[in-house]
C-alpha cells in the first residue's frame, strides 16, 4: 500500500538524489479519478479489465509487479504494462472522470521519485531534474506519434494541501516557466501559434505536505462526457453518475476483450480469454423519468457492449504516446465485437418515458447520435399508466400488459425530480411514494429490481420500497443518495 502522507513526509527528510537518466515508458503507473463515493464500482470495473490482461500472460504480470489496482480517495490506482492497455482503460472504463499517468511516484519502477518542495528555487531545480532525467523533450512533442515535432500548449492545474508553497498561481507560473526553458516547442504568449492546430497538454501539479507529484492528464476532455449528448434537457444526470447506478442495479458491464489482444502479435493468450456472458438479461430495463434520456442510452449501451469512450478523440494527444492509428482500430475491433453480439444474443430492450415532450425530443436526438435508438422505446406520459406498469382487470385479477414469458423481470433505474425540477404543487415524497405503489403493484407477477437517485433520503425511505444505500455522491453541487435492491414480491 502506499505510505500515509506523515510516513511521506518523514521519508524526503531524507538527502534528496537526483533522479537517474532514463526513457519513459511502460509500465506506467496511473490514478484513474472519480467521483467521490463511486471508488468501489471504479475498482470492480478496473479489476475486471485487470483480470484479463494478467491472468494469463507470465510476461504481462511481471511487468505488473505490485500494480494490482486498488482503492485511494478519490479513484483507483494501479499499474499498466503497456500503452495498449492504457488504451483500454480509456475505451472501457465508465465511472471515470479522468486517467492520469504519474511523472514521479514512489515504489513504482522506473518512475523517478516523490520529492520535497519548501520554496520555489527548490520547486523549479528538482521539477529541471525531473524533465531532464525523463526526457520530455523526446515525447511532448505537440504532435500525434512519431517524432515531428510542433508547437505544444501546456496546461498546468495546480492543487496544494498543508503545505509551504500555497500560492498556485504562483506554482505553476514556476512550473510552466522550468518546462519552457528546457523545451523549445513549447508555445508561451510571445509565440505566434495556431489555436487550431497547437495541440494541448494539461499537466496536473500536486504538493501535499510539501511532497509534490507531477501527472499528465491523458484526455483533455472529461471521461464522463461521452460525446453523445449534445441536446441535454434540464439537470440533466452525468453519464458516469447513470453508469453507476446502472452497476448498483445489477447492470455489470461484460466487455469482450478478444479482438482488443488480437491487435498486438505478443499477446498469445488470446484464447485463453474468458468469454463474455450473454449480454441478454432477459429483463426490461425502464426509466420512468428519462429526461436527456442518458440513464436509458448508458443502459442500452451496456447491455449492447457498446464502450463508454467510443466517441473520444486518442488519448494523450500532444504526445509521442498518442497513436491515432491503434485507437480507431480498438474502436473498430469492438463495434465488431458488438456486430456479433448483436447476432447471437437476447434483443436488448429498453424503454424510457417522460411527461415532458421537449425532452423525450432531446432524448430521442441524443439515443440517435449514441447508436441505440433501435434499442429504446420512448412513450410520453406519465410512469403511472407506462405499459410496463399499467394494471388491466381482467376476471378480478391484475395482469400486466407488457407480461409475457421473455420479460417476467423489470429493472428500473430513475432519477427523479428534486430541487427546482420539482413543481410547486407536488412534493417531493409524493413524487415517490407514487413510483412506489406502482412498481410494488406490478411486482406480483414479475421480479423487480429497482435503483434510484435522490437527494433526501428519509423521504426515499418512507416511500416503503426497502432498499439499501448503493453510494452518496456529489452532483450539481448537491448531496445526492443512490439506493438499490430487489423489492418484495407481492402475492395476490
């Protein structure tokens, strides 16, 4: 485990040494960032991609070393022995909301250091050290592979913590002024550059206890912004906030990661791989308040194995580490992937409805540009009279309409209104107990499991559908709640 910050702190007391000359590469340490409370889900999809590229490979588990992924505040850490499989983060993973590769770190192989910052001098010679030592001149190049270099824009995002340099601003006018001195084709406000064609690096600056630790943020674009959603609705819910409350209803992503390996000829294990199980739940998955629709499109997504990064540009543009060229092939290896599934698996069904017809339009035009609008079936209204839910007498007994032998189970995921979504002459416990009684009518003649998201959890709990808190978060600057469960079957 890594040292606390006070065994940190203790540890460059000792004489400080500079870092030895040496090319960086693989194996690469990496902090994959979240939202806070989602840690657990990260690790389970992190552990998951983890299992199949070290398994079965001696090589790629000697490359590992101590690696293994496992929890810090704030995002999952762990080793990655190739860019290949930094790749496959990238195009995999959906609770993210970024992935940083550590310039310096300690314990980690090949990487130089943690060090001790107390004042700027100190701050620009040991950050002079470190560029040197790792040769950023022959890989920020500000061009996309290869060796041709370009103007390069750096970006440098500062946060301090308890220690002397407090001043950010003044951290990174030091840090960026240290890079341009050593770097040539760095652009500064004297170049005359491009801005459509100078590419971006944004490097993530960290003093904690006055130990300080470089990264480079491999996507200037957040993970959680899919690229889908250029029609949002009202508070519109954060995709990687859907995707976890997608996992905390049971929804697991399943990726088929053989075409992934096929790629590189050193990957023999390839068909030792396990294979995916069946993506067909033989469940309906509905949203009753589907808004932007993004619960529903993630859903569809998951169930279909579409990656949540299929419409991100390469990482680490402005490298000699981005390769646009292996990113579309990955990209395309596993659309093809989904072609098959498509094939041989249980038709994805979802449905999502919404009493507002501006934003069953945006959700309809955002599932259209996310590829599964064939997958969703959009109805205006209310939940309460959904076919999913609506109850028909028929000889004094209540049947659903939408009841048949390949959907006897439900799986509803919803983000009901709160806050100003919420109108004047309905409250808030209202607005749940109404879910409630029709998801517990319905659930006498089919198992429903259920998730939900809100803001006060005494009222979710009064609602009487009995189930457990998944994980707290943060959203739009409120304190939000999601809870998950099976709720119980009523019998006639």
């Amino acid at each position: 485990k890594e040292a606390t910050p006070k065994q940190r702190q203790h540890q460059q007391h000792v004489t400080y040494t500079k870092p030895k000359s040496q090319q960086f590469q693989a194996p690469f340490s990496v902090f994959i960032s979240c939202l806070p409370g989602l840690e657990p889900l990260l690790l389970k999809e992190v552990e998951y991609l983890h299992s199949h590229w070290s398994s079965n490979n001696d090589h790629t588990a000697s490359k590992l070393g101590k690696g293994r992924p496992y929890i810090l505040r704030g995002g999952v850490k762990l080793t990655v022995p190739s860019l290949h499989h930094l790749y496959i983060l990238h195009l995999y993973v959906g609770t993210a909301s970024h992935i940083y590769l550590r310039l310096n770190d300690d314990n980690v192989d090949g990487i130089p250091p943690l060090f001790r910052a107390r004042g700027f001098p100190e701050l620009q010679r040991k950050v002079k050290d470190l560029i040197i030592s790792q040769r950023w001149d022959e890989w920020l190049t500000g061009h996309n592979g290869g060796k041709e270099k370009s103007l390069v824009n750096v970006q440098v995002h500062v946060t301090t913590s308890k220690s002397k340099l407090m001043h950010t601003k003044a951290i990174e006018e030091r840090v960026k002024q240290t890079i341009g001195e050593l770097i040539p084709n760095i652009a500064s406000d004297s170049n005359e550059s491009d801005e459509a064609t100078t590419k971006t690096v944004r490097l993530m600056t960290r003093i904690d206890r006055d130990v300080v630790q470089l990264s480079l943020d491999t996507s200037l674009t957040p993970l959680h912004r899919r690229g889908y959603r250029l029609k949002p609705h009202r508070a519109p819910l954060r995709e990687d906030l859907a995707y976890a409350l997608l996992m905390s209803g049971g929804l697991m992503p399943c990726w088929d990661l053989r075409s992934q390996f096929s790629i590189n000829s050193d990957e023999s294990f390839v068909a030792d791989l396990p294979l995916p199980s069946s993506r067909g739940t033989n469940r309906v998955l509905f949203d009753p308040f589907c808004g932007s629709g993004t619960i529903a499109i993630e859903g569809a997504s998951l169930q279909l194995g579409l990656p949540p990064g299929r419409f991100h540009p390469p990482p680490m543009e402005g490298t000699s580490f981005c390769n646009p060229a292996l990113w579309e092939e990955m990209k395309s290896k596993a659309m093809m992937s989904v072609s098959r599934a498509k094939q041989d698996d249980d038709p994805v069904c979802v449905a999502a409805g919404d009493i507002d017809p501006k934003a069953l339009d945006a959700a309809k035009a955002n599932a259209k540009r996310a590829g599964v609008d064939d997958c969703i079936d959009f109805i205006k209204g209310s939940f309460v009279s959904h076919p999913l839910l609506k109850q028909q007498s028929k000889d004094g007994k209540k049947t659903n309409v939408l009841d048949d032998a390949t959907q006897q189970s439900l799986l509803v995921v919803a983000n009901p209104p709160y806050g100003k979504r919420v109108s004047p002459d309905e409250t808030k416990s209202t607005i749940y107990r109404k879910l409630a009684n029709a998801l517990l009518s319905s659930s006498s003649s089919r198992s429903i499991d259920c998730a939900i998201i809100g803001k006060d959890l005494r009222i979710m709990r009064e609602a009487g559908m009995s189930l457990d808190v998944a994980f707290s978060t943060k959203h739009g600057g409120l304190n939000v709640v999601a809870m998950a469960g099976s709720l119980p079957t009523k019998t006639e």
